[in-house]
RNA sequence: GCCCACAUAGCUCAGUAGGUAGAGCGCGUCCUUGGUAAGGACGAGGUCAGCAGUUCAAUUCUGCUUGUGGGCUCCA
C-alpha cells in the first residue's frame, strides 16, 4: 500500500498509525516538530490509524497556525489535569484555544488566587516531564454519560445531552480524561513553551443568567523562544496603551470625582481632537454632506415613538424637567429626523446628508469602560442621509469609499461584517431583507470581503461594521453604516415622487471615526503616541542652547506661528541635552536648535524625531518642511487638509 | 451588571508585626551658560480614594461606597 506523504511516495503496512507514516516520509528533525498529522481537511491524530481512503498526507508542524492551535488546545488539557490534581472537586467545562493561547473554565467552590495558578503552572510541568501520552477512545454516549456521571462532571454530561451524537470521543493523558473532538498532540512532552495569564469570571456558555465559572487564561507556544518573544511583545504593547500614553503625553484623563466613562481633555488632547474633528467635518461638507445641530434631551415619548424606549431604555438616562419627562439622546438620529420633516420634501431634495459632531450618552454597564475605548459620553461623527430607494445603493458604496479613504489615511488594518437582526428589534422581516440585502450587494459591487455578524444589528436596521484592533490585538468597532427602512416610516418621513405621490425615504445612518474618543485612543496607540505632522498638538519646538539665544528664539517662535504652525519654545536655563530628551520623550516631530551660529545665520537646525538631521535651515525651509509633511498624507490619499489657527 | 485584583505626592513606585509616611522624576529658588536623550544644591508638596466598624490607637484589619485594571455578558 502506498501514500504520498508532503508529495512524495511511502510504502505503508496496512494498519500503520499517521505517526508511523509521517516518520517514514519525513526527515528525523522534521518529524520531532510534527504534531498531528492532515489528510484532505482533516486533522488526524498521530496515533490514529491512516484511514482507508486517504492518499496523501501533510504533517501539520508545531510552529504552523494548525499546529499552534493544537498545541493550545492539548495546553489546555495539559492545564485540566493539573486543576483536577490539586483541586479534585474542581469540574471542568470546557477547554479551547484562543489566538495566542487558550483558556479552560472550572466550577470550583473557592476563587483561584495567583498562587493557585503557580501551583497549577508547576503540576502542568511535571506532567511534561513525566511525558504522558494523549490517547484517544470512542464511545457510545451512554457510555459516555456513565463515565462522566460516575466523575461527578456535570457539565460534561450537560454538554453531551446537547451534542446529541450516537458517539462520543475521550481523549485521556495520565490520570485525567476529557470530553474532546481532538485532535491532540501525541505526549505532553512537545507541549513545553506556556504560562498561565490569568483568571477571570466567566459564564457557562457565555450566558449572564447561568453559574459563573472561573476561566483560566495561558498562552502557548512552538517553543520556548516563541513564548518569550510573545511575552515581551505583550510588555511593549502596554507601552503603547492608549491610557499610559494619554498620561505621559498629557492628552487626557478620567475623573474620579465626576464620574466614571466621561474624558477629560487637557489642552494637549483637545487640540489634537480639534483638529481631527475639523478634518472630518471639512471632509463631510466635501463630500456632499451639510451640518445640523440637535439638542442633547429630548422628550420621552419621541424616544417611545423611534423605538428607543423599548428597546434601548436600559442604556439611556432620563431627567424630568416641569413635569415632563425627557430622555438624553444616546444616538443623533432623532434630531436629524425632526430635522428632516421640517418642511415637505421633494424627491428633488434627495438625499439629504445631515452630518453632526454628536455628543452622545449612554449608561453602558460599569465593567465593560476601558479608557477611551468604551466611555459613557462620546462624540460621534455621525451623519443620517435621507434617500430615495433609487439612491441607496450609491449611497451606501460614498460611505464605503469615505471609510477606505479615512482608514486608508491613517494606514489602519480593519476587518468588516454585516450585522443582521437581533433579538430586540422593530420594523417587518421584509424591510429587513431589504436592507440587508442593500448592504451586501454594495459590498460586493465595491469587491470587499466580509463576514456575517448574526444578531448583532442595531434594533432598528442592520449594519456594516468596520472593526480595527488596539495594541493588545483586541479589535473595536469604529465605523458603522446602518440601513434603516423602519425610522423614517414611524416618524411619518416622505418626500412628494414625480408622480406628484408621497413617498418614504430610506435612511442610512452612519459614522465613519465611529466615536472620536474611541478613534483616538486607537490612534494612540497605532502612532505609540507619535502623532503625524499633520494632527500633532505641537508641531516643532525650538531649544536654545544657552539663555544668550533668548532674544532670536521668540523672533524666530513669532514667525513660525504666524504660519500657523503649532510650536513652542524650550527658553529654560537647562543644558542642549537635556531639552532634547524631552521634547523626544514628548514625541514632537522638529525640533529646533539655536545657538550661537544659528542667530548668526538666521537658521535653526533642524532634528527630526525619527533621529533625522537635516542640519541648519533658514526658517523659510523649515517651515516648507513642516508644511510639507503635514499635507502629504492627503494628497497620498487624494484628499486636501490643512488646519488653521 | 457579574467574578477576581488593585487604590500611598502631579507621575512611577517603596513602606508600615496597627503607633498619622519615603524614593526617583516633575515643580519652586539658587548656583551653573553648558551644542543634540538626564549638571549641582536647597526647598515646597500627602486627611495614605471616601464613609463606617473593630481598637487606647487604623494608611495598615473588617464592611460598604467610589474609581481603576483583567475577563465574562453587552456595545461606538
């Protein structure tokens, strides 16, 4: 009998196992890193026997995506065992790997403490050493429910009920035994790069109203260099967290006094937010949009009108003022709205783009703020367009291109999904299909990839959503294009057709930044803090080498500001040195000397941060240079911006 | 909201077997006039997050509250 193994031939006895065959066909060194062996798509463990219809065979190495999950998932085993060993009455649930590592959860009757996970780290590795094999039985799943009955493991016999299978697969190393679909690595012995992260609460199957487990997070590796390269990426991405840098750089903080999920904006910050905000709105106004203003309450029963009450109450604030009730907006969408039926509307008149700078609020549960990332007051740039159903689909493809062209300039990997009806939802299952089916087809014609989000559209419509990721990898909603078929019809929305008939608009509601305190503490974190030329709160800085430049360096400080370059001058009796660590330290892109040779010249000499020098220039040069570098992101990305003072 | 951890000077952190606290940086004054990542001296600065309780005595122990961090659930 013959098979192919990694495209070349091997002779194999009949009830040889994938290790076997693997061994044959590969090198001795190739073989040590192999972890499961793959025939077609599947993933087959080392020990099983070659199934009698396969050809050809892959090994799936260690360090490869395949091989890396494995690793995690028998990881996560490796961890169960432990926990059982130490904490007997611990029951386990369910096991399997993440990106970068894996997690397992325990019903257990005390919380896990630090030592606790030492504990279980030191057991994890002596089951390494003593190299156990993983083997792997299938059972009936009465057979099944015996064994885990018998264990007292509940959940396991919970998850086999659900399953339903007629058979079931335990996969056992040393004394412990688990519910698995496999495949797993063949001795505990390969699994030696990982370390036990941390613990946190977790629901069984994820739902808020079942028992809280306790998770136990690890990371895992090919090798014990990998482990330790990820651990110190780990440490330099919390250099880069977007709350560290909004102290060090003085951009913003939280308020203890005033209340959790609301920013404060120093100087430093507001000014870099200022400038962003300007950008998008002169990008707006560019793009065909025109700018209205809402009020921040409105009265409680609009709210009950648009659907809000009933299905959003639970995230918004509410104030009563001269007896009547009033709800503060958490979305802009109503005011734009009651923007639109101002007057009657033509279909000559459509679309209508109404953008606004929205400063929303919304109650969102205590544990979930993060920084900038998740607040309770933001401020969305958001935008409503009002169209006809003739319109929509370039409608939709303009904020597509807007997003592209806005992610496109900050060089910002994203990944997208359509988001379909939830649960809590208003509107007819018609209007729904419609409006998905509006967001897929513009997606496609713009040749985008995509994926599906099920129930996870707002209750009114479903959405496109454009999702980027912060340092640590987590990924944040930003940008959300939303088809809407429902408002327009409860808030009584037409325009008169040219068949002199009325008519309903559909609407799109949509921002691009997403929330400009989101996008920024994104931003943040993307630049480590070192903001481009264009955005950066202070642009250049002048450093006097001695207080004998005085006089020179506010000369040249005036003319640089009449350009309207953002600058400041270094004036204090303090060594060359000792101002440019911390201009450096600052992350401000020029830096400008003067000394005496400078006032002779009339120069400054210019230091980049990025550790450029390109020497002394007259002033007229450095400020093209400024100018420069500030405006090239736009023109890259066939836009124009510069802002002004 | 739930689980766990944490909260000491503007920042980063030490510390107290329970007897009201310390460093570095920053800040102020003075000396130093120094050419591309930290010159020196002196000084100011803290209801040890808040409120209760235990105690002769609480920053330290206990409880609650607030806030923060890591997750879960939920969402821009």
């Amino acid at each position: 009998m013959q098979i192919e193994v990694a495209g070349k031939p091997v002779d194999i006895a009949e009830d040889a196992s994938c290790g076997e065959v693997l061994k044959e066909g590969l090198s001795k060194k190739q073989f040590k890193n192999v972890v499961v062996a793959k025939c077609g798509e599947t993933l087959l463990d080392l020990t099983t026997t070659v199934p009698a219809d396969c050809t050809s065979m892959e090994p799936v190495f260690a360090d490869s995506p395949e091989g890396l999950d494995i690793i995690r998932h028998s990881t996560a085993h490796l961890m169960a065992e432990a926990v059982k060993k130490l904490f007997p009455t611990a029951k386990v649930t369910i096991g399997p790997s993440v990106e970068n590592g894996f997690y397992y959860d325990f019903d257990y009757e005390r919380p896990f403490t630090p030592e606790d996970l030492e504990a279980i780290e030191q057991e994890m590795q002596r089951s390494v050493g003593a190299d156990k094999d993983f083997s792997c039985r299938v059972v009936s799943a009465d057979e099944a429910r015996a064994e885990f009955k018998e264990q007292g493991e509940d959940y396991k016999l919970e998850l086999i009920d659900d399953l339903e299978e007629d058979n079931y697969s335990i996969y056992s190393h040393g004394e412990f035994a688990d519910l698995c679909r496999g495949p797993h690595v063949a001795r505990t012995g390969m699994l030696k790069a990982f370390k036990l992260l941390n613990v946190a609460g977790a629901y069984w199957r994820g739902d808020e109203n079942n028992k809280q487990l306790q998770r136990i997070y690890g990371t895992a590796w090919a090798t014990p260099k990998d482990l330790k390269k990820y651990l110190h990426q780990l440490e330099e991405a919390k250099k880069r967290d977007h709350r560290k840098l909004g102290t060090q750089l003085d951009l913003f903080s939280f308020q203890e006094a005033g209340g959790a999920g609301m920013a404060y904006w120093h100087p430093k910050g507001a000014l870099v937010r200022t400038i962003l905000e300007d950008f998008v709105t002169k990008e707006q106004i560019k793009r065909g949009y025109e700018l209205v203003r809402g009020p921040q309450i409105l009265k409680r029963d609009l709210w009950e009108t648009s659907g809000h009450y009933e299905n959003y109450r639970e995230n918004m604030y509410f104030t009563e003022i001269d007896e009547q009730a009033y709800g503060v907006k958490p979305m802009n969408c109503l005011a734009h709205m009651l923007i639109y039926n101002r007057k009657l509307m033509s279909y000559r008149d459509l679309p209508q783009r109404y953008f606004e700078l929205g400063v929303v609020h919304r109650h969102e549960k205590s544990g979930v703020l993060h920084g900038l990332l998740r607040v309770r007051s933001f401020t969305q740039d958001d935008a409503h367009i009002l169209c006809r159903p003739d319109q929509l689909q370039d409608e939709i493809k303009g904020v597509i291109k807007w997003v592209q062209d806005l992610m496109g300039l900050f060089d910002f990997t994203y990944s997208m999904e359509i988001s379909t009806r939830p649960e809590k939802s208003i509107g007819s299952d018609e209007d729904w299909e419609r409006a998905i089916k509006a967001l897929k087809e513009a997606m496609e014609s713009v040749g985008l990839p995509y994926e599906i989000n099920e129930g996870d559209g707002a209750f009114y419509g479903p959405k496109i959503d454009v999702k980027v990721r912060d340092c640590l990898g987590r990924e944040w909603q930003c940008s959300t294009i939303q088809v809407d078929f429902t408002l327009p019809e409860r808030f009584d929305l037409t325009y008169i057709g040219e068949d002199g008939e009325r008519h309903r608009p559909v609407m799109v509601h949509r921002a691009i930044m997403g929330s400009v305190e989101r996008f920024l503490g994104i931003l943040i974190e993307h630049y480590a803090g070192a903001f481009p030329v264009w955005f950066a709160p202070v642009q250049a800085k002048i450093l006097t080498v001695t207080d004998a430049q005085k006089d020179f360096a506010e000369k040249v400080l005036q003319f640089f500001r009449e350009k309207g370059i953002r600058i400041e001058a270094d004036l204090r009796n303090e060594k060359l040195g000792y101002k440019v660590r911390e201009a450096q330290l600052e992350k401000i892109p020029y830096m400008f000397v003067i000394g005496d040779k400078e006032v002779e010249a009339g120069c400054v000499n210019v230091r980049v941060r990025t550790g450029d020098d390109p020497g002394l220039l007259s002033l007229e040069e450095a400020a093209a240079i400024i100018e420069d570098a500030a405006t090239q992101p736009f023109k890259d990305g066939g836009m124009s911006y510069s802002f002004s003072t």
